[in-house]
C-alpha cells in the first residue's frame, strides 16, 4: 500500500452562516492554528503542535465542541 501524503487539512464548522469552530493546519510547521468563537461573541486563537481534528456534537440543541 502506498503511503498516504496530507497536502491540506482545514476544518470549519458554521451554524446559520456564523462561523463557530476552525482549525487551520500548515503543514510546513506541522501546527494546527484552531479559531473559536467565545460567549461574548469574539474570537479566540490558539496554535498547537500536529495536526488536530474538530468534532462536533448536538445534545438538547446545544452544540459542543472538542478539538482531539
């Protein structure tokens, strides 16, 4: 089996044409830049080593987050 190459990975969750969650890897600084938005309605930035993946789930209508 050839080995698999990632070029590009980038996620973004949006909820009525609100952007709430992304996250950004570059792969030349094996980094994951991972944007959220916060109650007050900004947004917060965070940058981690690796590549990061956002999931998302709806319990009761309330949408939650996690980044693994």
């Amino acid at each position: 089996m050839a080995p698999i190459f990632l070029v590009d990975f980038d996620q973004v969750l949006f909820v009525n044409k609100q952007q709430i969650a992304a996250i950004d890897y570059n792969k030349k600084q094996d980094q994951s830049t991972i944007i959220l938005l916060s109650k007050d309605g900004g947004f917060s930035k965070q940058i981690m080593s690796g590549i990061k993946i956002l999931q998302s789930v709806t319990d009761k209508g309330i949408i939650k987050t996690s980044i693994n």
